[in-house]
C-alpha cells in the first residue's frame, strides 16, 4: 500500500500535497510517511507474531530522530553500529535493553559507551574485537552479553557492495573458525556469550539465501550445543528487499515463515533486525528542475537534487521511479531523458533514458522510495546545503531536520593561527 499517492491532480504524501511542503521548505527535500513506517513495522510484527522475537530497527537506513521515534513508539528496538547511533538510539527512548551493537570496527571507547548504557548485546565480529571487548568490560567489573557473528559464506544474489555474508566480505568470523572462537570466548573474562548472530546482505529478493544461511546456523547451533555452549539467543539479522522497480521481494509472512521452519526447534529467542524494509518506501525527495537542456543525442533535466542528496544512483547504480508532482494526463506523451544533478561529477545522474512526461523549469519531481540509505548518506559535497526532512502524519507535516544556512556549514571550518591576520577580509554572507 502506498502512502504516496496522485489525489485532485497532486502527488500527497498521506493528506497533504508534496508542492504545499515545497513552497515552505524550499526543495530538494526529503518527506517521510508516519503511517508508511507504521505499516511497515506492524506488518513485520505481524508476520512474527508468535514466535519470541525482539524487533530492532537498523538505524542505518534513516536514523532521523522522529523516524526512530515513530517505530519505537510501536515497540521496536534498535541494531546501531557507531556510538553516534547508540546515542541516536538512546536519545529517541530505545530502551538500552532493547539495542544490539554491531559493526566490524567497535572501538574500546564505543564499548565502554555500550556497556555503560546497559545494551542487550554486542554482536562480535572478530577475535581481536572479542578480546579487547574482554578487556574493557573486565576494567569495568562488568559482564559483556555477546553474540559471535559467524559469517556463513553464503551468496545473498544482491549487490557486491551490499552483500555480507560470503568468506570474501569483511564481516563476521569464519564459519569453520566458530568452534574455537565459542571456545575462547567462554573463557575470557568479562565475556557472557549469549548466542549466534549473522547477515548475509541487504535487499535481498530470494529466500533460498536466507533457507541456506539459517540452516547452517541450525546445524552450528547443534554443534556448538554438544560442545557445552549455551546458545540460547539467534540474531538473524536483517535485509529483505523492497520494491523499487520491477523486483518481486518475498511476503514478510512468507519469510516469517521460513524462520518458524528451519530456527524454530531450536527453541531460541530471535532478533531481527529490518532497516530498508521499514523505511524504504515510507519516504521520497522532492526535487524541482532548474533547466531542460536539449542536446543533439539527449536530452537533460538538470534538477536541484544532485548526488549528495541522494547517493544510491551514483553508488550502487540504484534504479528510483520518478514522477512529476503534478499528475500527468493519462495519455501524455512520454519522451525518453536524462535526470542529472548540479553537481560537478558525471555521477550525479538519478536515471539514464527513462522516460517522462514534458516538464519545464519548475516543475517537482517526485523521486521515490527514498526513505532508507538515502538522507542518512547525504554529504554537503560542492558544499551543498544538506537535505531538509519533513514527517507527515495525516494532514499536518512537520520539519523533522531543517535545512542548514551556508554560514552554519562555513563556520565548522577554523584557521590556523597564522592565517588569522593575513590582511584578507572575511565576509558572512553574500552582499
């Protein structure tokens, strides 16, 4: 179900008509739906219903405050990976019971942070972590609750750059290694470990990855049982896929399904850990054109949104639909385009060839299923005003991050002392 819907000829985000937004807020910027991430998460909760799961929201895809907030008001708990997002996290009223501390490169300051807070568990993804993870909480007098991440070596049928789980990637300790990494952190002091965690890659649209990842978890789980460890906690993490274009991911109950299937005789709890599935389609960018550029072989719509808004394209060579904010008649013409950004970087392009209905200088385009790894990536590279976000929740809309002026993005810069008295004039702004 769609949140983002054409209603009197307007493109609405819920009851309100994105073009009201961007006569306030000016454009580019990016709008979420509060009923889309109820949806979302209700659905996911739904599907699991019965089964002894903790449900942690990755912060990584959107890590707005408001939009944490949404989903924690629904019962969600958090998988964070920096001490900025355990303090995001903390922040938007995450329980610190309900929060898992991934991530390959966990400082000693970072785990102080996360013991100190009380988190359920960090999810250990080497042994150097484990024992300096070990140090800590001993200096500490605490007991560290840990789930060694075992990477499967399992081929999730995604993007390189987004796939986790196979033995070239960077996460987790090697399957054959488990043994003896469960072994060493039994012994160590300040380690209590708790259980297994994995995850094998983001927007997958398969579930036979998933089938063959868990059920060597099982057959571990087995293994690592009759070697006295107590596993009693699996986290699963997370990345079932969305819809962007034409993909066909599998149903939550479908997959909700299959975890029932192969993990639940082993009679652990579960944590789950859904970021993109939650947010991905609960939030678009709004962006206007600046020109239509007619060239002898293409044609350019050069819009105010560029790269560092929305960096997925440019990244991953992600595919968003994009619409016009004002509906199109059933029969225009479309014509085939380009739809680049400002930025000064051959990159900066969010579609090739696709085809559009005419705009002209002015016009907003909606860019959809911009809610997750989309803001969150943003830079102010050319040094570009960061992105502002706006929450919708029926017909009121709130700025939920305003847009910075340039001064606030200058002033982050200092000089050294010798460039202080050098003669030259500073001015704040532009006459």
């Amino acid at each position: 179900m769609s949140f983002f819907t054409y209603q009197d000829g307007q493109m609405q985000a819920e009851g309100v008509p994105l073009a009201r937004i961007a006569e306030q807020v000016g454009t580019p910027f990016y709008c979420y739906s509060s009923a889309a991430l109820t949806a979302a998460y209700q659905a996911f909760a739904a599907a699991f219903s019965g089964q002894p799961a903790t449900i942690c929201y990755a912060l990584k895809a959107n890590s707005n405050q408001a939009v944490i907030r949404t989903l924690t008001a629904l019962g969600a708990g958090a998988d964070v990976v920096s001490e900025g997002e355990l303090r995001r996290a903390l922040r938007a009223g995450v329980p610190a019971s309900k929060i898992v501390f991934a991530g390959v490169g966990k400082t000693a300051a970072e785990m102080a942070a996360g013991l100190d807070a009380g988190i359920l568990q960090f999810n250990v993804e080497s042994m150097p972590e484990l024992r300096t993870l070990s140090a800590v909480a001993a200096a500490r007098g605490r007991n560290a609750s840990v789930s060694l991440r075992i990477n499967p070596d399992v081929d999730a049928n995604t993007h390189a750059k987004i796939s986790t789980g196979k033995a070239e990637n960077k996460f987790g300790i090697e399957f054959g290694a488990a043994r003896a990494a469960f072994a060493e952190a039994a012994a160590l002091p300040g380690i209590e470990p708790a259980g297994i965690a994995l995850h094998i890659g983001s927007q997958l649209t398969g579930l036979e990855p998933y089938r063959a990842a868990f059920t060597r978890m099982a057959e571990l789980t087995a293994t690592l049982r009759a070697d006295g460890h107590a596993i009693r906690r699996l986290d699963l993490g997370g990345g079932l896929g969305i819809t962007y274009g034409e993909e066909r991911p599998p149903a939550i109950r479908d997959y909700a399904a299959l975890v029932k299937e192969v993990i639940g005789p082993l009679g652990c709890d579960l944590i789950l850990e859904p970021g993109r599935l939650l947010t991905g389609n609960a939030g678009v960018l709004v962006t206007r054109v600046i020109y239509v550029k007619e060239g002898t072989s293409r044609s350019f719509v050069i819009v105010d949104a560029a790269m560092n808004d929305l960096i997925r394209p440019a990244l991953y060579d992600a595919y968003h639909a994009i619409l016009p904010v004002a509906e199109p008649a059933s029969d225009a013409a479309t014509r085939r385009v380009d739809i680049v950004g400002p930025v000064c970087e051959s990159a900066d392009t969010f579609a090739t060839q696709r085809p559009l209905p005419p705009v002209a200088a002015g016009d907003l385009l909606t860019i959809c299923s911009a809610g997750a790894y989309s803001a969150v990536m943003g830079s102010t590279y050319n040094t570009r005003l960061p992105t502002p976000e706006v929450m919708v929740r029926g017909g009121d809309y709130a700025i939920v991050k305003a847009r910075p002026d340039y001064d606030a993005i200058i002033d982050q810069d200092s000089l050294p002392d010798w460039l202080v008295d050098t003669g030259v004039s500073r001015s704040r702004g532009v006459a």
